[in-house]
C-alpha cells in the first residue's frame, strides 16, 4: 500500500522516504537504502514507461550507439538536414579547439623562453655585481 503510493508519486518521494528514515536512525535509512537498490528503484535512467520511474529490463534506456553518448559518435535524429548541420558543427568545435591548444602551447613556450631569458641575464650579471663588491 505504502509502496504503491510512493511509486505513484515517483522518484522524489522515494528519496524523502530514504532521508527521513536517516533521519530517524542510520540503520533504518540503511535498510531503506538496501530496499531501494534492490528493487531497483535507484535505476532513474531506465525509465520506460510513464507513470513509472523505474525497470528492470535491461534493454531499456536510451537509445546511444554502442559506446554510449562520449563515444564520439552521435545517433542520427532523423533528419538529415539537422544531422549534416550538427556534424559541421562538432567538425569546427573540433578544429577551434585544436588551433586554441596549439595557441596555449606556444603561449606556454613564449613565456617559457621568456623566463629562461631573464634567468640567464640575471646569471651574467651576477658575477660582474660579484667583481663589484670584492673590488
């Protein structure tokens, strides 16, 4: 009964349950904790179905091609005009970012040499200010 309600409520209401029970003892937010993960309760992004927030099954959940939505490659929408779009677009983020780390880099290395510089000039002048002071 109780079960059926928070169901019917969703996701949020489970997880006030959890705090709650915490709340009251940490072991029976505990044995909460453990009911939720074992009925799988905890698995919001197989969602299926509306009205209920979680499944078992495992050939739910989003429909990525193989390697996940990181893979690199993206699933096609549909629409060929939108899919060709979105592909010149990752193609020219790709690109400014390749120019952008290449920028970072030799503003890496002109600073880099910057120092070096001043370090070896201040090392030619320390034994002309070591002559001085002896003298």
């Amino acid at each position: 009964m109780l079960q059926a309600k928070l169901d019917e409520w969703g996701k949020p209401a489970w997880l006030s349950l959890l705090v709650l029970a915490f709340f009251a003892g940490w072991p029976l937010g505990l044995a909460v904790l453990a009911y939720l993960a074992g009925s799988g309760r905890l698995r919001a992004w197989r969602a299926e179905m509306p009205g209920t927030w979680f499944n078992l099954r495992p050939s739910s959940g989003p429909a990525w091609p193989s390697g996940g939505p990181w893979s690199g490659r993206a699933a096609s929408s549909g629409n060929r005009a939108f899919d060709e779009y979105r592909n010149e677009t990752m193609r020219r983020l790709e690109e400014e970012q390749r120019e952008f780390q290449a920028f970072l880099e030799r503003l890496r290395q002109a600073r880099d040499k910057a120092e070096f510089d001043e370090f070896m000039a201040e090392r030619r002048r320390r034994p002309e200010q070591d002559q001085m002071a002896n003298a």
